[in-house]
C-alpha cells in the first residue's frame, strides 16, 4: 500500500523542481525525502526520476504515475473538507443572569466570537434560582452570575457595592453617599428581577422608608430610562454606571456580589481553557472591580 505522504513527497519534487526545495516545502529534510521517494520506486518497482547534478526529470513511468498521484491527492483533500464542512460546530452554552448591562454583556460575546470565529455560542437567559438545575444536569455548561461561595469550579471576574441610581439632576446627585432617610419622600423604580431584592426591602422597612412605586420592570435598560427620566431612584449593582446616572452609596447597604463563570458538574474538562470562554472573561473582567 501506497502512504499519502510518498505522494505528497513525489508532487513536491515535481512541483519544486529538486529534492531540496521539495524536502523543504514538505517540512523534512533532504535525506527522509530521498528515502521516502526511493521507497515509492521500490512499492512500484520501477524508477520516477532520472537524477542528475542539475536537474530532476520524470521518466515515462514517473510521468505515467504523477497522473494518478495527482487524482488521488486532489480526493484526500476533497475528502477532508467534506469532512470538516460536516463536523459540528462546537457550542458552548452559557446561562446569563439578567441582571448584567446588555451592553457590556454584548461587547464581552464579540470579543468571545472574534477569538474563535468557528465555534457558536448559545444563550440562555433566567434568574440564577432557574440556571443553577440546569447547569447541575448539564443542560448548559458554564452560569455567568453571582458566584458567592460557590465551591464549584469557578473563574471571579469582578466584584461590586450596589448604589443607589439617580439622574445626574437629582438634587442629591453630588454627594457620594445617601441615608434611607433622606429619600424616604422619593419615588422608587423596583427591579423585580433583582437578586438583591429582598435585601433591599428588609433594608427600606427596617428604617421606617414605605416609598411610592413609580414602577416595577424586568428590563434593566428600561430602569435606567426610567430614572433619567427622574420618574423614581432605584438600587443597582454598580456595574449599571452610565451617561444621566448618579450612582451614590446607599449608608447601610452593605450587600455585595462576586460575578463570575460557575463551570458545571458535567461540563467539558477544559471549558474554561476554551478560547471563546476566556476571551469572554477577560473582556468582563477588564471592565470589572476584581482584584482576585
């Protein structure tokens, strides 16, 4: 049987013009291309080459075989990109919490997709109370979210206060620091799908503060509208910082969170080696407060 590579050796030879610009197309040296060109005579019985000190030339056998050799290496290389145009794309799926700005989330994916233009991503959204099954039973393989003291295998990105978001006209929007008590006559935005909900209301009722509830979202965008529109303040992580928002230390307030990826149980060994997992990473964390 004839090896692909005893023809690649016989076609470089041809195409290059000697052994040595053949040996060196191929990446061998001079005397393995020799050897592998002698062998290939031997398979055939019958010589390729008239060898001189100045050139090389097929003989008629040689120029016979390099009609086949060319067709057969012409199919191993249709073969392979039949093959590889068929492979599967590798997904990674990637639970997100949505309290992260879209924005930062979408500049984080494209880093993600211009590392590895080949590989796919897929994006489940929910709370991470609804993620966290799904990771455990391998439904997606990494939960970027509030890590906290999860012991599973996990990579911190950034960790945050939250604040109290106001517009940048708010008469309050100068100082750094608030009490519940000065807003306690201020409207109020609820983020209903905040993690730190609860927190936050335990945080209002303990100090006497039963504000009005200008509105109640699932959209984090359509919070921040609301509040630069000065229809209420609201709580935020203060990742949310942007152009028309004032974010302020709410005194008291001492909640925090750790973002980061959550790897799960059944998850590929290497996922967080995989280069659109890492790219993803890196571009949150720049962003991010993590000090590691």
């Amino acid at each position: 049987m004839i090896d692909r590579y005893l023809l690649r050796y016989f076609l470089a030879v041809i195409d290059q013009g000697n052994f040595s610009r053949a040996a060196q197309h191929c990446r061998v040296t001079q005397p393995t291309l020799s050897v592998g060109i002698a062998k290939l005579e031997g398979l055939l019985d019958r010589a390729l080459f008239h060898r001189s000190n100045r050139r090389v030339e097929l003989t008629a056998a040689g120029t016979q075989f390099a009609v086949h050799a060319r067709r057969i290496e012409a199919e191993f290389a249709a073969a392979e990109r039949a093959v590889a145009a068929a492979s599967p794309a590798r997904v990674v799926r990637l639970g997100i919490i949505p309290t992260l700005p879209s924005a930062r989330i979408g500049a984080a994916l494209q880093a993600a997709r211009r590392a590895d233009p080949t590989g796919r991503i897929e994006i489940i959204e929910g709370r991470t109370r609804d993620l966290r099954p799904r990771l455990d039973r391998g439904a997606i393989d990494l939960l970027l979210g509030d890590v906290g003291d999860t012991p599973s295998p996990t990579e911190p990105l950034f960790e945050e206060e939250y604040a109290l978001a106001l517009s940048v006209d708010h008469p309050l929007a100068n100082r750094d620091a608030v009490t519940a008590e000065e807003v306690a006559g201020e409207a109020m935005i609820v983020r209903r799908h905040c993690e730190a909900l609860p927190d936050i209301s335990r945080f209002f009722t303990a100090r006497g503060v039963r504000p009005f509830m200008a509105a109640r979202t699932v959209n984090d965008d359509r919070a921040l509208a609301y509040v630069r529109a000065e229809l209420g303040i609201t709580v935020m992580p203060r990742c949310f910082a942007s152009p028309g928002i004032a974010m302020l230390a709410l005194t008291g307030f001492t909640r925090t969170r750790r973002i980061g990826l959550i790897a799960g149980p059944v998850a590929p060994p290497a996922i967080m080696a995989d280069p659109m997992v890492t790219a993803l990473a890196a571009a949150l964390r720049s962003n991010g407060e993590w000090s590691g």
